[in-house]
C-alpha cells in the first residue's frame, strides 16, 4: 500500500486512529496533514474511552522505518503505539 499526501484530510478531527494489519510501502510525510488525532470531550462518547491514540498493529514496514514527520502535525496526539 502507497499513502499518499493528505490521503487522510477528510477525516478531521478524530479521538482514535489505528492502521492494522497490511503492508506499507512508503508514505508521503504529509499523508496525515489536515488530520488530528485529539481526546475528545468525555460526554461525546461512552466508556472505554479513546484518548488521542493512534497504533500501527501488525503493518510490513517494507522500508522498515518509520516515515519522518508522519505523526508531525498531530499536536494533541497522547499516545502512540507501533506494534510489528
């Protein structure tokens, strides 16, 4: 799979985020610009909660680096997980 710039600037606002399973190719450093990953209000959703958290599960890396400046423009991003 190939993500390519913006590919995720639909999205806009969301308080979890989780690319699992796959392989990855490459991806451009601005794929996720126009995206944030953010705790969202406790009253907008039941428990268990999500709390600004994105996770990479299981995904081929075929580089096997982690693009720089990928999770750059997530400013209230709380946790990050990459599980290979």
């Amino acid at each position: 799979m190939y993500i390519p710039g913006k590919a995720f600037e639909g999205f806009l606002n969301l308080d979890s985020f989780t690319l699992e399973h796959g392989t990855i190719d490459d991806v451009e450093p601005n794929a996720m610009s126009g995206l944030d990953v953010k705790p969202a209000r406790a009253d907008l959703h039941k428990i268990p909660r999500k709390y600004g958290r994105f996770e990479m599960r299981y995904s081929r890396l075929v580089n096997k680096v982690i693009p720089p400046g990928l999770l750059y423009s997530w400013k209230y991003l709380k946790h990050a997980a990459v599980v290979v």
